[in-house]
C-alpha cells in the first residue's frame, strides 16, 4: 500500500501572483526538514503540497516534523488509490481497519476536484458507507460527532484516502518574509518572540550575550539547547554569542547605578543592530512585554528603541507571563528557559533601576563609557555556531 | 593548560588499575553471578573478593556489606528499610538539620507519611553536639542518623560516642551514619564504631560512579526497597554491577594500604593551605580547624562564589561553590551552621585528593589574587 502526506497551504492560497514563490519556498523548508526521515519527492497541485516517501521510511515522524513547518495549515497521512471506485472501497476498508474496528461510530466524506470522476460526492458518501457498514457491522453512523471520519479526496494524479486532518503550524514559509535577528537571553520570552516572528515567515539569526566569569558556561549552553528547541518550527539559526562582560564592568564602573541595565540594552540593541545588519536581517526582535521588569517600561523602551538602528518588533509585547508560559510549553522551550543559570542580564542589577530613564539623561550617563572601543571590540570578539 | 582539580568532593579521578579492572571484567568476566555455569562462578569470585576487600576498608565481616547504586541508594535503603522494618519500636526519627539532601529528603518524605523527626542543628563551631543529637533519643526513637564528615565544612561527628549514647537510652534505637565523605578518608571500623547501618560510595574514593555499599550489622532488621531475584541476600536484588564494584573493591583496598602516607600528604596540603588563607585579603574559612584535610570551606568576602568559581574555571582551576547560583537557593548546610548570607554567597569549597601537590594550593591562591584585581564587585 502507497502512503503519503498530504500538505494543505493555508494563508498562501490567499496570495496572488507570487503564490507560486511561496509554495516553492515550503517545499524547500520541507524538504529540509525530512532530510534525515528519508528520500521524498514534493509536488504541488490545488492548493495542496504532496510529500511522497521514495523509500521505506518512518512517515509518523515525517508527519510529526512537517506539522511544526510554518505556511501548512493542516496535513493529512494517506494512503493512495487508483481512481476506481470498487479499488478505492476496498482500500478504504483495508487502510482504515485498525480505527474502524475500535471506533463505535463513522462517517464518510468526499472531495471530488476532478469532476470526471463518477460517482459524485454524495453518492461516494452513500455508497462507500453502506460498504464499510458491511466490513464492520458493529458501527453506526454518525454524521455530526463520529469517532472516525474517513475522508475520500478525489484528485487530479490519484484517490486519497485518510482520517481526520491535523492541524498545522499555520503561519508563512520562514524565509520569505526576510530575516532578523533575535536577541535570545536564554529566560521564557525570547525563545516565544523568535517562534511568532518565524511563524511570520521571517528567518532568524540570534545573538546571545555572556558574560564569562558572571555567568556560567552552561548559561551558552542552555542557549544553544534552546536554538535546538526552535528550530523544527524557524529553522537553521546562526546564533552569535558576543562576550559582553567587558561592557558591562566599565557600565558598572562609570555610570551611575540606577542607569546600569537601561545602559546596558542599549548596548545591546546596538551591538545587535550591526550584527544584524552584517547578516541581512532587517529588523531586531525582543521578547520584550510592557512593564514585565524596569527595563520594560515604556521610557525604558523609548531609549532601548532609540540605540537601535532597525525596526525592534517585539510580539510578546502585549501578553501576561502566562500566556508567554503556554506557548513557550508548547514549543518545549518551557524547560530549559527554567534552568537556573544566571544570563548577564542578571549581572551588577542595579537595586533601585530607573524605570522612568529619559533619552538625554541616559545619553548624559553614558558619556564616560568608550562607545566605540567597546562596541567594536564586541562586535569583533563574536563567535558564531550554526544550529539545525 | 594545567588543570587543577579542586572538587574532590563532588567525586574523584577514578584509580587506573581499578578502570583497567572494571574494564577487564567487562570484556572478560562477563558472566552473570548467579550462572550456574563456569562464567558465573568466575564472575562469583569478582564478587566475592571485592566484598572481602571492602569488608576490610569498613572493618566489618564480608557479610556485613551489601553493593547499592551509591550513596543516595545506600542512604534511601539505610533509611526507609529501616524507618518500615521497625515501625513497631517506635514512630520517632532523629537526625541533624544538615544532613546531606540523600539522607534528609528520605526523613522529610518519612515525616510527610507520620514519622516525627527532630532535628539539631549543629553548633556556631560548626560542630554537631552529639550529646545535644543523642539526649533527643527516647523510648519511641526508631532511627538516629548523622553523618561522618559534612560534606560541605568537613567536620567531623563523633560517631562512636553517638552510638554509645543513644543505645543507652534505647537499646532498640537504630544508628546509621552517612559515611560518604568519610570513607577512605578517615581511620575508623564499622564494628568499633557500633553503628547499625552504615553508607559509602565508590566515587568519592577513586573508584567509578554508580556503586556503593551499605554497611548492615546482622542485627539491624532493614526492609528492602526494591523487590526481585535474590541478590544481596533479598535486601537489594538485581544483577550485581560487577565491574563497578569489582573497581570498588580495588580502589577501596588501596586507599586502605596508602592510608596514613595519603593523610600526611593531606594535612601537608591542609596545612598549607589554612596559612595561605591567613595570608589573603578578604578571606576566611568556614570550615572549622579540626576538619578532615579534605575540605576547605572558605569564603572570599564580597565576590559572588559562582563568578569566582567560572573565573577559576576558565583558568583550568575546579572548585565548587557554596551556594547554587543567584537564582538557586544558599547552601542549606552551611545556613544551619550559622554562616552569614555573606559569607555563603561568596563560599568556596576547595576538597583535595591524593593527586593534588603543593602547588595545586599556590596556583590555587595566586589565581584566587587575579580575581580579586580582575573580578568587578
């Protein structure tokens, strides 16, 4: 028996005459993404993507990878008939055997894209159900809340057959919004931002800032553990890890301590910034959220926002912690942000930060600090590693 | 780069020969124990002879030891199969407040289930009074259980006089001591020290992690946690992880003959060390002067131990730190001794072993001096 996938696109189909340039781009993503399932041949007809398995391979774990690829919106394991009915009735029954003997109640549903095909949906509905009532008499029909819904698509190349659709990733191929570069801290939120941008189709790089001997190894490690975590949904991601101790002991030593961690994210922002800009990222994104901490204020931002030189969008800005923490669980990023290792963002806390900081009175407090010295030394000391 | 090992305590370079030996019965004597057949006789007399050898280091007779997966296991066994198999003498479980987390959590779980526990805290010397731990025993005492050597200050607990004292006052009273950090370190024999249970493991002595051994008087009813085949005479069944504790057996043996050459070279290193902590700004030891040569607990005031810790890290230096990290809790042994939030914020513990040289201590210190410049507080 000959299975498949079936991929439904989405947002896409609401695209106009570059839909074609977004169907391309997620195959590619596919295709990459089952590199080591197997060998699959992807094609594309009426809204729908085929990936076809050319070997023996594991198909629960081609779906398991492709329902986290951003632009499908729902996809569906089949087995694949010749367009003949009475070939499709007996594949039906024999495909489905294990779910219909268990299920108490089913329905049938039919889409018929090729309109040559006789019969017409209704009577495939009609008749395939009176077939499977035969195979397994002890089901019942149930046509608003079956247990078994076994769906029969009529296309162009073959007959499907399948259950129920799952869901998706929904979302944009990542990629063919642009890039960006995400500032992944290692905590809950950053790993989120990155996810909800990527869904938007952006591809990401992420830089991190250490902060050797304040913070530890295993901080970078988590950090990378974390880029593993992302990148079934966004991807390959180039994380740079910039050593920012430096900064941040010459912002403790000559400025004053209230302005030290508004001082220190616009540093950050900065460096960033340029990295991004070397890397062909057009905006920054933060897993920022109004008012969560000092620096989240929204003077605070006003001059975080103003050491930036690309757009920062930041997606988590308006959510609660909690809702930060459902999706941060559902991507598995939830886990490893907990590990308690401290970030440098938590190095030199200042006891009082000042969360109404105006923009010249910031620039006035960090007027000692040797900008440029600083910046390019950072920019220089970044390494970068690729993950997934 | 060098690198200095400092963190004995956390666990030790496994022996050489007892590596080769383990690696020896992985490839050779592979049998099964309890085989009828040749293999499992040969793999019988490994077991047989690792059982005597660590029989001899604890002072005990061979039947005395059973082999567990380490110290938490032989603590859980020590504790929970004695706390079951004796419900009957009494309801009541005595203990100290700085227990390592293997033999307090199972006591906190036992209370959680109806047991009362007391708990001393030690002393501001950093000692357990142990006349305070044994004047709690009364008729309704099931188990006493203090450990040898505090894993985090090194002090030392006067165990034989525990038992003295508490088997006065209930002769049915149970003693067991956590003899982890003790074992191979300190000069003592479970029989003279009376205890009832007594817990060591293989890889705080040069021997690999994942075995350990329980000490058990034949007197001493302890239920058995896990239930199967008969091995350890049904008080720890399951296939015997021979090559472990064939090392086990080795590396016990040796730390047994090079005893007293090991400890003058420790107190050397000891030695050395408390006067080059005399020497250093703002440092100050925690661990009291009649600790065991290996551990040195002290704190660099006003530099957050975990940054000093990956400074001396990256310079190849390994020690570890008194308090998790900022976003962990404060070393709960070193709060029960009564050491200021300060001084456990900024502790170290440096523990050597036998590989350790003088001038480990030198580069240790000289290092300690670079941070303090380099470190910005």
């Amino acid at each position: 028996m000959k299975e498949l996938v079936l991929l439904k696109c989405g947002e896409l189909t609401l695209k106009g005459l570059n839909r074609g340039a977004f169907e391309d781009a997620l195959m590619k993503n596919a295709r990459r993404r089952l590199k080591d399932v197997g060998k699959f041949k992807f094609y594309k007809a009426q809204s729908t993507i085929y990936a076809e398995p050319l070997e023996d391979c594991d198909l629960d774990e081609a779906v398991a990878r492709l329902s986290k690829v951003f632009g499908f919106s729902a996809l569906s394991r089949a087995a694949v008939a010749v367009k003949d009915f009475d070939a499709i009735k007996e594949l039906s029954a024999e495909y489905l055997k294990d779910s219909l003997s268990l299920a108490k109640t089913f329905k049938v549903a039919a889409k018929r894209s090729d309109k040559t095909f006789t019969p017409a949906s209704p009577e495939i509905c009609a008749e395939l159900g009176h077939f499977l009532l035969q195979k397994f008499p002890h089901l019942a029909v149930d046509v608003h809340s079956p247990e078994v819904t076994v769906i029969v698509e009529i296309r162009d190349y073959a007959a499907y057959i399948h259950r129920e659709q799952t869901p998706g990733a929904g979302g944009l191929p990542v990629g063919m919004s642009g890039s960006a570069a995400l500032l992944l801290s290692g905590g809950i939120d950053s790993p989120v931002a990155g996810y909800m941008m990527a869904k938007r189709g952006l591809s990401l790089i992420a830089v991190h800032f250490a902060s050797p001997p304040y913070t530890s190894e295993r901080a970078e490690l988590k950090v990378k553990a974390l880029c593993e975590k992302m990148s079934p949904y966004c991807g390959r991601i180039k994380l740079f890890t910039v050593q920012f101790s430096e900064i941040q002991q010459r912002i403790k030593e000559l400025c004053p301590e209230d302005y030290f961690t508004i001082i220190m994210r616009r540093y950050m922002m900065e460096i960033a910034s340029k990295i991004a800009a070397e890397n062909h990222c057009g905006a920054l994104v933060t897993g920022e959220s109004v008012a969560q901490v000092a620096s989240q204020t929204l003077m605070a931002l006003a001059c975080t926002d103003a050491a930036a030189s690309l757009p920062v969008l930041r997606p988590v800005i308006g959510m609660d912690k909690e809702e930060i923490i459902t999706i941060a669980r559902k991507i598995d990023t939830f886990d490893t942000s907990i590990l308690p290792y401290d970030d440098c963002c938590m190095v030199f806390t200042p006891r009082r930060p000042k969360t109404k900081p105006r923009l010249h009175e910031v620039i006035k407090a960090e007027s000692a600090l040797s900008h440029d010295d600083l910046i390019h030394h950072a920019i220089h000391g970044a390494v970068s590693v690729v993950i997934g | 780069m060098r690198e200095i090992y400092l963190d004995n305590c956390a666990t030790t370079r496994v022996d050489k020969d007892a590596a080769e030996l383990a690696a020896y019965v992985m490839q050779t004597v592979y049998g099964n124990p309890s085989s009828l057949h040749k293999k499992g006789i040969e793999a019988e007399a490994i077991l047989t002879e690792a059982r005597r050898r660590i029989a001899i280091a604890l002072g005990c007779a061979p039947d005395n030891v059973y082999f567990t997966s380490g110290g938490t296991e032989s603590n859980n066994l020590a504790i929970f199969g004695a706390a079951s198999a004796n419900k009957r003498t009494g309801n009541t479980i005595i203990t100290t407040a700085w227990e390592h987390s293997s033999a307090l959590n199972p006591v906190r779980e036992l209370e959680s289930r109806g047991f009362v526990v007391k708990a001393v805290s030690p002393e501001p010397s950093g000692h357990i009074d142990i006349d305070k731990l044994a004047a709690l025993t009364d008729g309704d005492t099931v188990l006493v259980s203090c450990m040898m050597v505090n894993s985090e200050l090194g002090s030392v607990a006067d165990i034989e006089r525990l038992v003295k004292l508490v088997k006065l006052r209930n002769s049915k009273t149970l003693v067991h001591c956590d003899a982890v950090q003790g074992f191979g370190k300190l000069s003592f024999s479970a029989e003279r020290l009376g205890v009832d249970m007594l817990s060591v493991s293989g890889h705080k002595t040069y021997a690999p992690k994942g075995v350990g051994a329980l000490y058990m008087k034949k007197t001493a009813r302890v239920a058995p946690l896990f239930f199967g085949g008969g091995q350890e005479k049904l008080i720890r069944p399951g296939t015997e992880a021979l090559p472990l504790i064939a090392a086990f057996g080795l590396a016990a043996e040796a730390a047994r003959n090079n005893f007293s050459a090991n400890l003058a070279h420790l107190t050397a290193l000891f030695k050395h060390f408390v006067k080059n902590v005399a020497l250093t700004e703002n440092l100050c030891m925690n661990s009291p002067p009649d600790s065991t040569p290996y551990i040195c607990n002290a704190s660099l005031l006003g530099f957050r131990s975990e940054t000093v810790l990956h400074y001396l890290a990256a310079k190849g230096i390994y020690v570890s730190s008194g308090s998790a990290c900022g976003k962990g809790k404060p070393s709960y042994m070193l709060k029960a001794a009564g050491v200021s939030r300060a001084r456990i914020d900024s502790a170290l513990r440096i523990s050597f072993s036998k590989h350790n040289t003088i001038d480990d201590v030198d580069a240790f210190f000289l290092a300690l001096s670079q941070a303090q410049k380099e470190i910005v507080v």
